[in-house]
C-alpha cells in the first residue's frame, strides 16, 4: 500500500506572486509606503515613468505627491507570466489611473502597466509605465490628444 503523503500547504508560486503584489500595490496607494514595504526586499530596484531610479516605495509616494493632487488605481487584471517558481515569477499588473491633476483637474482612465520581479515571495524590482506623460504634453499644448 502506497505511503499516505499529507496535501501540500505550499501555495502555487503564480497565484502567490500575484497576492504579494496585489497586496503591495492596495497597500502603496493608500499611500502607505510603510505597510507596503514590507513586501520588497531591502535591496528593491524601482524603475518609475521616466525611468525614474528609487529604492524604496516612499520615493514612488513622493514623485506622486510632486506629480498628483491625489491618484489612485483602478486595478485591472494581474498577469503572471507562465514558468515562475518560488525562486523567482514575473508579474504585470494592469489598469488605469484616476485622480486630479495638481490643479485639481479631474482625470481618469490614465492607463498604466506594472512589472514586478518576485523573488522568495519579496518584490525586488518594480518597473511603472503609464500615460501621464503624453497627458501631460496635451494639456501643456506639445501635443495633439
């Protein structure tokens, strides 16, 4: 008779990436750079618009606060990209931005596109791309809507 082996109580490693950075991105846009540091690593790469360098979430709430009168997300689908392990999983996290602009123009519908790198279930690198920029331009008058 075969040996009886207990279930796994190990999570899958995609839906468990997707949790962290789920949680870590409920948690930032409180904002609570705090709270969600708790779920990088201390050696964290984040790579804003731009491709602005920080090393903590506080510096991301910073350039929000330098940026936005207020912004949030609209969360839109978590993306795991297929082969992660515990190791190491790739995930996008999608949606758009909504919030007023520093002149307390409303705005919503920004679209944005985040790519994490988790490994042994800490986030250590953040990478953020969304269309404030190009926004930004056609207020200014640079560019066509």
């Amino acid at each position: 008779m075969p040996a009886h082996t207990a279930p796994s109580t190990t999570k899958d490693p995609a839906a468990e990436a997707a949790e962290i950075v789920e949680t870590y991105l409920r948690l930032h846009m409180i904002p609570d750079p705090d709270s969600a540091r708790a779920y990088c690593a201390p050696d964290l790469e984040i790579r804003f618009t731009g491709n602005r360098p920080m090393r903590d979430p506080a510096d991301a709430t910073a350039f929000n606060k330098s940026r936005y009168k207020w912004v949030k997300k609209k969360f839109g689908p978590t993306h795991v990209v297929a082969g992660g392990t515990a190791e190491e999983t790739i995930v996008y996290q999608t949606g758009t931005l909504y919030g007023e602009w520093p002149d307390g123009t409303p705005f919503e519908g920004n679209r944005y596109v985040d790519r994490y790198v988790v490994r042994h279930g800490k986030i250590v690198k953040m990478e953020v791309w969304n269309d404030s920029a190009e926004w930004l331009l056609v207020r200014a008058g640079l560019a066509k809507p």
